[in-house]
C-alpha cells in the first residue's frame, strides 16, 4: 500500500489547459469558435494557442509573469486563456468597463509585463499607461483585431509592438509547452471591480481552475457539444470558468463583442444556440427587447444560467421589473433579513405593492430568503461601469432602520 502514495511520476498536475489537448484529439474537425466571419475547429484552436504560446515567449515573458487582456469576448480572449498560461505566465483578464485610473491601478499592482489590447479599447489602456508612476516600466502591447484585420490607419498603432494575428503568425504550432511543476501554481490573477474601494486581487491555482470547470459542466448538466453563446463577459472570474469547460466538452463557442437584444436573438437563431450564462440584467434587457419588437418566439429551447443572488432571479419574473438588487437589513433578533430594492418600467400600471412583492417571492422561494422589506425606487445607485452599488444600498436600508426607531 506504501507504493501508492503520489510521486512525481505518478501524479499529473490537474490543469485546464489539458482540456484543449484533448478537444484537439477527440473533437478535431468539430467547430470551437465562431465569430462574425471567422470560424475555427478545435484542431485549429489549439494551433494558434500553441502558437501564441510560443511567441508570447519570444517577446521576453518568463514563468510566472503577468500577462494582461482588456477585450471583449472576441476570439483572442478565448485564445489566450490557454496560451498565456501555456507560456507559462499568468492571465490577468481586466474589465472593460472601468476608468483609465483603475486599469493602471491593476497594471500597476500586477506588474504586467505585456498587455493584449482590443483595437477599440487603445486610447483607454494607453492614458491608463499614462497613469502610472514615472518609474513604472511600461508593458509591452499587442493590438488585437476583428476578423484577422490587421489593417489599422490609426495613429496610435505605433504604440503597439505587433498584433495579435502577426504574433501567431510567428510562432511555433509544434511549441512544447510544458505543465506546471505544481498543480498548486497560479494559472490567473483576476480583480474585483473595486465598487467600494481599490480592485482587489484575487490569485487562483491551475487546480482550482480545472476543478471549477468541471464542477461547472456537472452541476449545470452540460452534455457534449453544446452551442455556447458568450453574453457573459470573459474577464468576470473567467467567465464562470467556461472558458475551459467549453473545451472540455468540445462546445462550439459563439464569441460576442458587443451585448445587443436583437443580436442576441439573431445568434440564437443562426446557430442553433444551446446554453448561455449572464448576469440578470441581460436577461431583462431580452425580455425587454422581446417585448418592444416583433421578435418571434425561438424555435430551440437555451439553457440559460444566470448569476447573483437567488431572490433578485424571482424578483426580475415579476412583470414589469426593470431592475432589483437585494441586501442584508440589521434585525435585532434574527441579525439580517433581506431587503429588496426594486425598479420598475415606466409604462407599467398598475405597479404591485410590497406585500403583494413578498407574497409573490413567499410562494416561490424558502421563508428565510424572501425580503422583509421592499422598497421602489426610480433606478439603483450604479458605478461609472454601471455595477450596482449594493454597498450604498446596504447603507440606506442599515439608515431606514435607525429612522424607523426615532
């Protein structure tokens, strides 16, 4: 029994990036990614990841380096999710939507050696590149493009050391990439979008990641080949850590710039989509553009997983609702209880009362998760990147108590 304890030679380092090893093999000739024009198969996914992977190595980066993306979810923040680990950097996926200042906040504290930089989104990392301290080396960058366009008239592509298409271009399809010595190394480095202070860093492990994304496959269901479309942006925690599940259950990944009601529908509709993951924003937003057009009801059923807090999901079911966001309120027996905030659209008449809320959420959801209060308001509180900010939510139901006691 002594010589089943795990050696060097026994035990593999459980990784995700063993996820497009083995699509590439099993799942060859099958489509991995679509986006407007451009389509892959997976053996061509892997390819250009091995080619990325390569030349990300040639521009200097060494093992456990930083390497940033600020991009939608186009087919180069998929790409790089396996090559920059596989180079042995770590991904470092920034949100798109914030401000100059806080993006130089990150690049700063990662120390990011090298920048991807979707083409719309330069002028906002070059004045956050502006930002930092005078001593501050600055990263090198890549300019990303749609469609394999690398023909840019833009003044600031001087900026950029090469792009993306180019890079591949110079790299090795047959780079040996080597594993990580440790399953316990770190494969991302993501930040919060710092709502209520400075981002704040979070580093996770290449074996936390491959369980994530198993876990993920398996409690959603996830059956082989399914049609992905990517409404849920890919720098929010990886998105959900499909990035890597799709590759494991060789998806076809349907890659978004730019979220849109009608686009969505229209993507459903050309490629059969299967299973989708967004915040419940963008499921009001189709409900609502549902409603507004003559959008026809969809012929394929879409598995559609959405996060936040389970009581804001039954809140949206309500007719009419635009917006809700849930908070803990102070009880002085049971120490917290919840307490909606709830926004409905202008044209809605006859708006329900906050008992008939309750009641509603009563019948749908465990007694403990149904609010205590609700309250109505216009629209929530939101930062410059259009987060709600339940920090000043929290606060107003925490002063609606105290008043209360007066």
């Amino acid at each position: 029994m002594e010589e089943l304890k795990a050696t060097i030679k026994k035990s593999t380092p459980l990784t995700p990036l063993t996820f497009l090893e083995r699509a590439a093999i099993v799942y060859s000739d099958c489509l991995s990614i679509i986006y407007n024009n451009t389509t892959y198969t997976w053996s061509d996914t892997n390819r250009r990841c091995l080619q990325a992977a390569s030349a990300i190595t040639t521009l200097g980066i060494r093992t456990s380096d930083v390497v940033s993306v600020v991009s939608p979810n186009v087919p180069a923040a998929y790409e790089l999710h396996f090559a920059v680990p596989m180079s042995g950097a770590i991904l470092n996926n920034i949100n798109t939507r914030l401000n100059a200042s806080a993006i130089s906040l990150i690049l700063h504290h990662s120390q990011s050696k090298l920048v991807f930089v979707y083409h719309q989104l330069s002028s906002l990392v070059l004045e956050a590149l502006s930002l930092l301290p005078p001593h501050h080396p600055k990263p090198l960058l890549v300019l990303i493009s749609d469609d394999n366009n690398d023909n840019h008239n833009d003044n600031q592509s001087n900026q950029f050391c090469c792009t993306y298409e180019g890079l591949i271009k110079r790299g090795d399809p047959k780079f040996k990439w080597d594993p990580p010595a440790s399953e316990w190394d770190p494969i991302v480095l993501n930040y919060t979008s710092g709502t209520t202070s400075s981002p704040k860093g979070v580093v996770r492990c290449h074996r936390a990641s491959y369980i994530s994304a198993l876990d993920s496959l398996i409690d959603w269901s996830v059956p082989k080949q399914p049609v992905y479309l990517w409404t849920l942006p890919m720098f929010h925690s990886n998105g959900w850590s499909f990035t890597w599940a799709m590759a494991a259950v060789g998806a076809t990944n349907i890659c978004l710039g730019h979220l849109d009601g009608g686009t969505i529908y229209h993507l459903i509709r050309q490629h059969k989509v299967t299973h989708m993951c967004a915040a419940p924003v963008v499921l009001n937003m189709l409900i609502n553009h549902h409603a507004q057009t003559t959008t026809s009801l969809l012929k394929n059923p879409v598995h559609f997983l959405t996060g936040g807090v389970e009581v804001e999901s039954v809140l949206y079911t309500i007719p009419g609702v635009n917006e809700a966001a849930v908070v803990a309120q102070p009880h002085e027996f049971w120490g917290e209880t919840p307490c909606a905030f709830v926004c409905f659209k202008n044209d809605v008449e006859g708006k329900p009362s906050e008992k008939e809320v309750i009641e509603y959420c009563r019948v749908r959801l465990p007694h403990y998760m149904v609010p205590k209060r609700v309250v109505f308001r216009d629209e929530l509180p939101k930062t410059s990147t259009g987060k709600t900010q339940k920090n000043v939510l929290r606060e107003m139901a925490r002063t609606m108590i105290q008043t209360s006691r007066l």
